[in-house]
C-alpha cells in the first residue's frame, strides 16, 4: 500500500514511469476530495492521515489566532516608537569624544543650557536694508517673546534670561537676531505631544510669513534641529505607506493571484509591529538609543528582508505542493527545505549588524541591535506566521478580508491622524462580499463540483491562495522548462568566458569607487530640499561670520587662561575670542565683567570664520585643538557643534577600518559552518566584495553627475558595507545551500545548474523587493538616507542578477566538485557521475 506521505515522484520512479496524473492515479476513477483528484485507493489511505492533517490545521489556526492577539497588543507600543527617538548629538557622540567632554564640563557653568534660535532678516531682492526695514525687524525681534506657541504659552515661556538685540550685519544687507532658547525647556513636549523646540521654531516662523515685505528664515541649532524633527515625523506614515505599496505591487507582479500577495503582505506588517514593539521596550529602558535614522531603516529592513524569507518560503512550497498529496506535508517539506538557508541568511545579516556594536558612535551602536531586532522579528514570522495562512482553509478568506485593511489602518492611526474606523469599514464590506462569492462558490462546488474557477478542482484545500495558478498533484514545474532553465544551460556550455566577462565589467565599475567622495557633507547639504533652517544658513554665511551663534567652546585651566585666549585669537580662521562672564553677549555688562571659573577651570566662546557645518570649520577646530594642546598647563580641550561634527568623523572613519574586517571574518565562519567548506565561502566572499566595490563606483557615478549631490556622510561606506554584504551574501546562501543538496543528489555541475534553475526565480523577485524597499527610502528628504536607499539597491540587484546569476554559478561550474573542498563532496570518489547533457536542466 502506498504511503500518503511519500513524494509522487517518488512513487513514480518505483514504478518505473514516467510522472504523471495516470502514473499515480492509475485507473481509478477519479473525483475531489479535499487536496485534489485522488484515487479510491488514496482516499482510504488519505483518511487514514486524516487526523495529523487536521491537527497541523488547527495547530496553524491557533498559531494564527495567537499572532493577531500579539498583533493587537504590539502595535499600540509601536505607534510611540516616535516618543523614545532622539536626534541630537548626544545620541551620536561616544563618551570619550573630546566634545563631549567639553559638553560635560560646560553643564558646569550654567544651569540652563543655551540653545540658540537665529532669525536671519534680508530684503528679497538682496540689497541693502532702508532705516525703515532696520525698525521693522527691530519691531519683530521685540515681538518674538510675545508669539504664541499654543493656547496660554508664548516664546518667552523658553527664553533665557536677558533682551533679544538684533545685530545689523556691517555690510548693511542682513539682520541677525539670536534668540537665546533654554535647552531643557526646549525639550519637553507641549500639550499636543509635539517637542517644544519644532512649536517654536513653526510659531516663530508663522509670525514671519506675516512680514511680507521682507525675507525672514529662522535657522540655527534649534532651527535646523526642528527640521529634521519634521523630516524624522514623517519617517512612520511616508515611509511605512510607501513600503507597503511598493510590497503589495511587486508580490501582485510575482504571484499573479488576487489572494497570494495579501498573505506575505500581512505577515510583513506583523513583523513590522512585532519589532516595533520589542525597539520600543528597549529604547524606553535605555537598552538602545533610537534615532530617525535607524527607525528608517529598521522599516524597510523588516518589509524587505522579510518579504525575501516569504518569497522564499512561498516558492519551496509551491514546488513541494507539485510532489505532494497532503498540503500540510508539503508544507513540513518545504519547511525542511528553507529553514536552513533561511536562518543562515538572517543570522548572516544579524551577526553583520550586531558588528556594529563595535562602533565608537552610539547610533551605530544602536542601529545594529535595533535592525538585528527586525531581522529576528521578520525571521520568527515568517517561519511561523506564515506557514499558518497559508495551510489554514479558504473559509478564512473572510476573516482575511477584513484583517488586512483593518490591521493596516490600526498601524496607520498610531502613526498618523488617520481613524481606523474608514478601514475597518472597508474591511467589512470586503468580508461581506467574501462571504457571499464563498457561499455562492460553495454552493457551486457541491452542485456541480467541477465547474467553475473555483471548482474543487482548481481551488482545493492549502492551495486556494495560488488561484489562478493553483499548483497540481504530478504537475510538471514550469521553472524546469522556462528562463532560469536557459541561463543555467548558457553558464553550463561557457563557464570561464561567463565569469572572465562578468568579472571585468564588475571590476571596470569597481574602478569608479576611488572617485567617492565620502569626506562629510554639512549639515545644511544634508537635506535634498532647500528648507527654511538650509536658506537662513546661506544666507548667515553671507552676511555674517559663519560661525556666528554656534561658537566653537575652549576648557582651559583657569592658570593659562591669558595664554590660551590668546593663542585662540592668533589661529587663523578665527573672528573673535572672548571668556564667558555668565552674562548674555547682548548684556553690555558682558565686555567688563570678569571670566566666571568653576572648580579652576575657564570658558572661552570662539566665533569662526566660516560656517560653523562646514570643513573649512572644521580644519579650523583641528588646528585650534593642536595649538591650544601645546600650551603648557592648561589641559584645554575644544569642543562645541563643529567640534561634535569632527569627532563624529573621526569616530566614524575608524569604526569603518576596524568593522569591516570584522564583519567579513564572521560571515566568512557563518558560509563556512552552513556550506561545509572553505573554498565556497571565500569564492562568496570574493564576489559580495566584488559586488560591494562595483556599487560604490556605480553611486559615485550617480551621485556626483546625475543627483548633483555634494558628496556623502563619512559613515557612508561603512553603512553601504554591513547592508551590502550582509543582505548581498544571502541571496548566494539561498543559491549554494539548493546547490548543495542538489549536488549531493545528481553531482557538483548538474547541482549547480539545477540549483540556479529552480531558485532563479524566487532570488529575482526577491532582490527586486529588496531593492525596491530601500529605494523608499528616496521618500525621505535626506541625503542620507536616500544615498543609503540608493546603494543598497544597486548593490542588491548587482548581486540578484550578475553575482548570484552568472558568475558565482559559472565559477562554481569551471571549478567543479573542488568547491566544497575540504568536505567529502568535494572529493571525487563522492561524487556521482556527472553525464552533464543528461542532467542539466
């Protein structure tokens, strides 16, 4: 009696012919019941599996029911993900950093922190200021104090103590007003849960619009802050809507049904909450410091590596559903079948991220336990969540209906305005037509049970979500015969010439990735747009000495404090040097007051030259250091915003030159460990650095000639690095760990070209969802994020459909069974015989 948990194939090969519906049917008569046509026979032996069938059914509804109720648990804890983020660069700086330090002993002087407001006032035509506009921005400066942030509180609520004196610029075109804010009162949140610094940096902004015969830009630390607090706001509904769109279209393209899409989509949306959640627990407690940017990138981190698991995942179980009667044992297949290559993939990009904790900077630091914690959170649904929709039954098709559009507004009203009320409305309208084609189907398929798109037939049980293309007990596989199936034969017939031709236009582009010019951006380059803070800058730097409002800060022993204010004032770059007193600089007092000392340590405010963002500032701070160092007895240290910006350069700098290595040894160990041999994973090694190498020099390219960018951030490389490599690497995993165990099976070459067919496919749309995801991030308005957008993908589809299609494969090939050297595989005597003609697909 044949065993209902033996493959068709291989039932078929037992009897010697070939496989098909007769083969296995034999001459029965044939009618639905349940997983498709069967036997008489079958079905009798099929009742007898009956009872594990329903239990791995119910076990999947439970495990189903179980992740909603997290679900709804979860995404409440999500939906404050914007309450622990912070942006300044405490949350980038490490502690040892010389700036900080300077920060720490500042505190010290002050009990408020000053955190400056400028307001820059020109005439829109650029010329010169009449007496009458110099009374008019008089008049505002005296105004501002009076403006109103929300109902009952008003600027002056967050202004330190002294007048607010506008400051003509001495070539008479500008006026420059420093309004002094109170840094911790510009921290807390106001009443409608916005921080106090963005209400009023908007209400002082407000109050300008009404000026309307001159040009008013609020810029400055608070100014620019605020921007990026609005950029980063908007990072939960623009980025989480757009990924979403970007999924759902590209799934549409790659499944062709009108259900299969919905279910990866919804385990990816889970996944998003999930992790969400656990980051949110973590920052709150102070385990992790969160940030805009890494909240970034652990949304498109999630959609797109997760919905690669589902791909993969998907696939496999399609394939197996062609070899099995049971679609809870096809399931239990294909499980077998990716768990492996899976799991290695995720724990290849965790590991590659949690590198990251030997960053100096504390965002990096964080960035990598809070993608790691995406990635885990993708990697548990997937292999949960996942395999339970897609077994559970068609009839909940309804309960689907209404989930999908009602947990998508539940995310979207904890990040937006947005009520869930429309959704679920939506979603009970959905379920309600559901309900009635599934009741009117259903009564079809009874009546007459082979007619129809929904027949028993063609919409049987575990396989309902593939409709239209629902995949046949015996059925051939059509990736046997399609594209894939060509490329492997090309690979196969000219192997070297494959690989020397990949490998040259790969190093051509490599070349290009000298040309990076990856030495820091400032800050106002780091918007795409020219906001209000970025144009207010421009034109501080016109009018203005540039450092003006964010001086440069000097500690020094109170014994040397002659001799380091004066070696200040004699280093180039410098427009002025003075103690601090204590008092306001518009204080008049200010000039003859004595230098305030605290615990026999000095305070010097030093105004530059240039823009404080710049790196003429910050060469100017080099030299400062160097020079104010050498003075004997004073123990000085420079820090301050620009000061901030070169120790975060420097920090980031050294963190790519230790990092890099590290990440490449451990990777290295994981491919060794699943591959079971060292010559394969120094090959993947060398095509992912290959890959890496081409990609820079490809964003050179477009970055410098075709988006016109200035250049990128220092920590660029290294970010574009652990990405790149460790979500590069995976999709040579999914190709080797099939090539392995189809070499063990048919030999080393035909391995590798049955391999490359049947997961040809899958990696495609894979990479393509992984390459879409992170180009989201081009939503965004930072150069940053959009240049990180934008390598990843390239790198990710250089890696889909040049490293992981033709040269990997056709190095693999020329090498032949010594790529699992030192493994048995790779030894000769192991392998099978290789009649490559015979069995290339």
């Amino acid at each position: 009696m044949v065993r209902t948990n033996e493959r068709l194939s291989d039932r078929a090969a037992s009897a010697g012919k070939p496989l098909t519906v007769g083969a296995v049917l034999g001459s029965s008569i044939c009618f639905w019941h349940g997983n498709g046509m069967t036997s008489t026979l079958e079905e009798r032996e099929r009742a007898r599996s009956a009872t594990p069938g329903r239990k791995a059914v119910w076990l999947a509804i439970g495990v189903a029911v179980l992740w909603l109720a997290f679900g709804s648990l979860a995404g409440p804890l999500a939906g404050k993900l914007n309450e622990v983020q912070t942006n300044d660069n405490a949350s980038f700086l490490p502690a040892s950093a010389e700036s900080t330090l300077v920060a720490n002993e500042q505190a010290l002087f002050s009990d408020d922190n000053s955190f400056p407001l400028l307001v820059v006032i020109t005439r829109p035509d650029g010329e010169a200021l009449s007496a009458t506009e110099l009374a008019e921005a008089t008049t505002f400066a005296g105004e501002i104090p009076a403006i109103e942030v929300e109902p009952g509180i008003t600027v002056a609520d967050f202004l330190q103590p002294g007048p607010i004196v506008p400051i003509p610029a001495q070539d008479g075109k500008a006026v420059l007003i420093n309004v002094s804010l109170n840094g911790d009162k510009a921290q807390e949140n106001l009443a409608n849960g916005e921080l106090a610094i963005a209400g009023i940096t908007e209400a002082v902004r407000g109050a300008a619009s009404q000026v309307t015969d001159l040009r008013i830009n609020v810029t400055g630390p608070a100014g620019i802050l605020a921007d990026l607090i609005k950029v980063f706001g908007a990072i939960d509904s623009t980025l989480l809507g757009a990924t979403a769109v970007v999924v759902a279209i590209i799934l549409i393209l790659v499944y062709r049904s009108p259900f299969l899409w919905l279910i990866p989509l919804l385990a990816a949306g889970m996944a998003l909450s999930a992790a969400s959640a656990a980051v949110y627990v973590l920052a709150k407690n102070d385990i992790v410091v969160l940030n805009g940017q890494s909240q970034g990138i652990l949304t498109v981190l999630v959609f797109g590596a997760g919905t690669d698991y589902a791909l993969l995942l998907v696939a496999r179980y399609r394939e197996e559903l062609h070899h099995y009667l049971s679609h809870t044992r096809a399931m239990r297949a294909a499980l077998r079948g990716v768990v492996e290559p899976i799991v290695a993939s995720a724990a290849t990009v965790v590991i590659g991220l949690m590198c990251l904790l030997l960053s100096e900077l504390n965002s990096n630091r964080s960035t990598g336990p809070v993608g790691a914690t995406g990635i885990i959170a993708a990697l548990v649904v997937m292999l949960t969540f996942l395999p339970a929709l897609l077994i559970i039954p068609s009839v909940v098709l309804p309960i689907l209906a209404f989930l999908v559009p009602t947990i998508i507004g539940l995310i979207l009203s904890f990040f937006t305005d947005l009520e869930v009320g429309p959704f679920a409305a939506a979603g009970g309208l959905l379920a309600g037509i559901t309900i009635l084609g599934w009741i009117l189907f259903g009564i079809l398929r009874v009546v007459r049970p082979e007619w129809g798109p929904f027949s028993r037939r063609r919409f049987p049980a575990g396989r309902w979500a593939f409709w239209p293309k629902v995949p046949k007990d015996a059925a051939a596989d059509e990736r046997l015969s399609g594209a894939w199936s060509k490329v492997a034969r090309g690979v196969g017939r000219r192997p070297r010439l494959t690989w020397v031709v990949t490998g040259i236009v790969m190093l051509v582009f490599a070349g290009f990735a000298t040309t990076l010019k990856a030495e820091g951006i400032t800050t106002t380059q780091a918007f795409v747009n020219e906001t209000d803070s970025v144009v207010g800058q421009e034109q501080l730097a016109d009018h203005f000495a540039g450092g003006l409002g964010t001086p440069a800060i000097v500690m020094t022993n109170e014994s040397a404090l002659a001799d380091v204010l004066s070696t200040v004032a004699a280093t180039p770059g410098v427009a002025a040097a003075f103690p601090f007193t204590g008092l306001p600089p518009q204080d008049p007092a200010a000039a003859t007051a004595p230098p305030k000392i605290v615990e026999g340590r000095a305070q010097i405010l030093v105004t530059l030259a240039d823009a404080a963002d710049s790196p003429e500032a910050e060469q100017v701070v080099n030299e400062l250091r160097t020079n104010v160092q050498a003075v004997e007895g004073a123990d000085a240290l420079v820090g301050g915003q620009t000061a901030a910006s070169l120790d975060i350069d420097n920090a980031s700098i050294r963190d790519r030159n230790l990092i890099i290595p590290v990440v490449l040894i451990v990777i290295f160990i994981v491919l060794m460990l699943l591959l079971r041999s060292i010559l394969a994973p120094v090959l993947l090694i060398t095509t992912v650095l290959l890959s890496f190498f081409a990609t820079l020099g490809v964003c050179a390219i477009f970055f410098d000639h075709v988006f016109g960018f200035a250049g990128a951030d220092t920590s660029f490389p290294l970010f574009a690095f652990v990405f790149l490599v460790a979500l590069g690497v995976d999709y040579n995993i999914f190709l080797m760990t099939r090539v392995r165990e189809e070499s063990i099976k048919l030999g080393t070459r035909p391995g590798i070209l049955k391999g490359l067919t049947v997961t040809g496919g899958v990696i495609t749309s894979a990479g393509i969802v992984l390459a879409a995801t992170f180009l989201v991030l081009g939503v965004l308005p930072l150069v940053f994020l959009r240049e990180l957008g934008f390598a990843v993908a390239v790198g990710v589809l250089l890696d889909t459909f040049v490293i992981r299609s033709t040269l990997v494969p056709a190095l693999a090939y020329d090498i032949g069974a010594r790529i699992w050297w030192p493994s048995k595989l790779g030894r000769p005597a192991e392998q099978q015989a290789e009649p490559e003609s015979a069995n290339a697909p």
